[in-house]
C-alpha cells in the first residue's frame, strides 16, 4: 500500500527558509517521479516543482530560484528548499508521486505554509 506523507509546514516571516520533506512507503520511491504543488483557496492546484527519477528538475516561473526539489532515495524522501519565502506563497503543498511502472499516480494531504509578518 502507498502513503505519501508531507511535514515541515508553518509559519514563516517573509524572507524566511523552509523545509517541506514527502515520505512515500510502498517500495516505489526509487523509479517514481516526485513533485511538489501547492493550492489556495478559490485555485486549482498548481505545479511548483518536479524531479525524475533521474534527478532532473523543473519549476515553476514564480520559484524564480527560490525553491529547490531535491530527492534521497535511500530514505524514500523528497524535499522542497524554500527560500525567501513570500506572502504569496503561503498555501497548501501537496506531494505528487508518478511511479514509472503504475498507471495511478498518489497524493499526500498537505502542509500548510503560511507567510506572515
């Protein structure tokens, strides 16, 4: 069985660093790609940033170099570096695993990050 499970939400003052991690259990980690989105109230869910399973990335305009994915597969662990965080960012982030060999891609919950002064 799959799980997906985000930690490392909360509240940041503009400027500030976090650190978002996604445990993913099922024996899949290692050949799925992983992605980090994020949701706010009244949006559809957009994507922030991907990795293969390569360790090639992608990312959204708006990171413009804030954000970095990074993945440790002995740990089954996808990560998302968030500097010089915003207020626009504060959001819902969801974590997004494709596996190469499945037909169903999977969903964490969410963790809230939010942006405040």
């Amino acid at each position: 069985q799959v799980q997906v499970v985000e930690s490392g939400g909360g509240l940041v003052q503009p400027g500030g660093s976090l650190t978002l991690s996604c445990v993913v259990s099922g024996r899949i980690f290692s050949t799925s790609a992983m992605a980090w989105y994020r949701q706010t109230p009244g949006k559809q869910r957009e994507l922030v940033a991907g990795i293969t399973n390569g360790g090639t990335t992608n990312y959204a305009d708006f990171v413009q170099g804030r954000f970095t994915i990074s993945r440790d597969n002995a740990k089954d662990t996808a990560y998302l570096q968030m500097n010089n965080r915003k207020v626009e960012d504060t959001a819902v982030y969801y974590c997004n695993v494709k596996p190469m060999f499945r037909p169903n891609e999977y969903w964490g919950l969410g963790t809230q990050v939010t942006v405040s002064t």
